[in-house]
C-alpha cells in the first residue's frame, strides 16, 4: 500500500492507504475525498480530477502524456509545473508519501 496525502483547499488532510494498481483519483473517490470530482470515471477526458503535486515529488513522477497536457488546459487554474490529473497517476509502492493538493474548484 501507498499512503497518499490528499489536501482540501481549506487545507484538511486526507491519509489514504492506496492499494497499487489504483490511480490516485481511485484511491479519492473510494475514500470519498472531496475535491476530486472525477466526472469521466478515468478516461482523460475531463479535468476535474486535478490536482497539485508536491514540488518534491514532480520529478518521481512518470512524465504528463499528450493527452493529459491537452486535458489540463481546460483545468481550473493550472500550474504548468505541478498540476496533474490524478486519472493519469498509478500507484506503486514508490508512491508511499505522495502530497497531493487539491485546487479550489474543478471545473
């Protein structure tokens, strides 16, 4: 298991043992997280699974696809360097300690 760290925008945390094989976005709404909406279910077609990485896990991560690049234009205040779509993001056991932060919207 993964331990993810979800943040809400007022800053409440979420630990969340995540089982790898999962997305992050999984590990969110089957621990009824708020703030990830997740409207497509996981296919990368919407944005609203979005999320800000920790800046020290940016670089651990796999890099963005095409496809998420383009999902993420249409994200609710994107950071180039940070924001992701936690649809995109599988769990592994080298995720353990992953710090998500969730904006203050999904659109």
């Amino acid at each position: 298991m993964a331990k993810i760290t979800y943040i809400e925008h007022n800053g409440t945390e979420h630990v969340i043992d995540v089982k790898p094989g999962l997305t992050v976005m999984e590990g969110a709404r089957d621990n009824g997280v708020p703030g990830i909406e997740a409207d497509c279910g996981g296919a990368c077609a919407c944005s609203t699974c979005h999320v800000y990485i920790a800046p020290e896990w940016v670089e651990k991560l796999p890099a963005k696809d095409a496809m998420e690049e383009d999902m993420l234009d249409f994200a609710y205040q994107p950071d180039p360097a940070t924001s992701r779509l936690t649809c995109q993001i599988k769990v592994t056991d080298a995720l353990d300690g992953l710090v998500v932060r969730m904006p203050e919207r999904q659109i």
